[in-house]
C-alpha cells in the first residue's frame, strides 16, 4: 500500500509554482535588451522552489490534523523500561501517509528542572570517558500507524529504556504526520 504524503491541494501547489517557474524563464529568455538574464533566472531559481517548500508546509498543517487521546505510561521495574500506550486519530479530512509519535522523558534531577541539557562536567572528563556526563532527557520517534483514513483510530504501545540515573521522569508526548 502506497503512503500518501501529498493530497491534490499538494499536487496542486507543485503544479502551479513549476508551471510559474517555467512562465518566468521564458519571459526572461525572451526579454530582447536584458543584459542580466542569468541573474534573474538564478533569482527565479532560488525564489520559486522556497515558496513551493514554504507553502507545502502550510498545506502540512491544514490537511494532517492529528489527535492524540488516552496516553498512559507505566514503568516496569523488573526491567526498566517504560510503556507508552495510547491512541492517535485523523481528525482531519485527507488520508496521512505516516503517523509518527514522538515521546520526551524528561529526569527530575534537579539539573533537569533548571533546563539545561545535561549534568556538568568537563571536557575532560568527557574526553577520557567519564560517566558523569549524562543526559537529561531522552527522546523516542516511532511510527504508529501508516494510511490513516479521515476519522480513523490506531492504537499504539511504544517501549522505552528508563534510564537508571533518572530520579523520576515527566513524559511529553506528541504525534504529527508526514
């Protein structure tokens, strides 16, 4: 089964900046007394495509719409790992080609609370391989469900590593599509 990445709104928006791409160059090449032609369309060139990738993004957010419901974590302490279940919908009106969910476990440790990205330690250290350099937080990306329909429901179950140093976690969970 094919992923759906583009919907015709994508296809459209690919088809109107290429055709205005082209319209553009051949105005230029036209042009009888232009004396910076190779300019212009290298201009073109570098415009057009990043009004293309800038508009597909918006078109992203309109037509992949996402609810994520019911997400529950446990941790298993026999071996140290945490279970993310829950559900992901398409609440949107087009079919998502990749569902994909994205979980942050983030260490209580006060070095955590105050934002930064690890515990400290020094280059040094580092360099000869000292332990103590950890970090804070850890991120998980999984793909949960491929060919949503419009109003379809797919339940998930991610496993993750708890970390050993971690003195609790607090969980951040997102889905998006692709």
């Amino acid at each position: 089964m094919m992923n759906t990445y583009f919907t015709f709104w994508h296809y459209g928006a690919v088809i109107f900046f290429t055709a205005l791409l082209i319209f553009l160059i051949t105005t230029t090449l036209l042009q009888p007394k232009s004396n910076s032609k190779t300019s212009i369309i290298i201009t073109y060139i570098l415009v057009i495509p990043g009004f293309m990738f800038g508009t597909l993004l918006i078109l992203d957010s309109y037509t992949k719409k996402i609810t994520l419901s019911d997400v529950k974590d446990y941790r298993f302490l026999a071996t140290e790992k945490i279970f993310f279940i829950g559900s992901v919908r398409n609440s949107g009106n087009y079919t998502i080609g990749e569902v994909s969910v994205e979980i942050k476990i983030v260490n209580k440790d006060t070095a955590a609370k105050k934002g930064e990205p690890s515990y400290q330690s020094n280059a040094f250290a580092e360099l000869i391989g000292d332990e103590r350099a950890k970090p804070s937080y850890l991120i998980v990306t999984e793909v949960v469900a491929t060919n949503l329909k419009p109003g379809q429901r797919k339940d998930f179950r991610i496993i993750m590593r708890h970390p050993s140093y971690f003195r609790g976690y607090t969980s951040y969970v997102r889905a998006y599509g692709q």
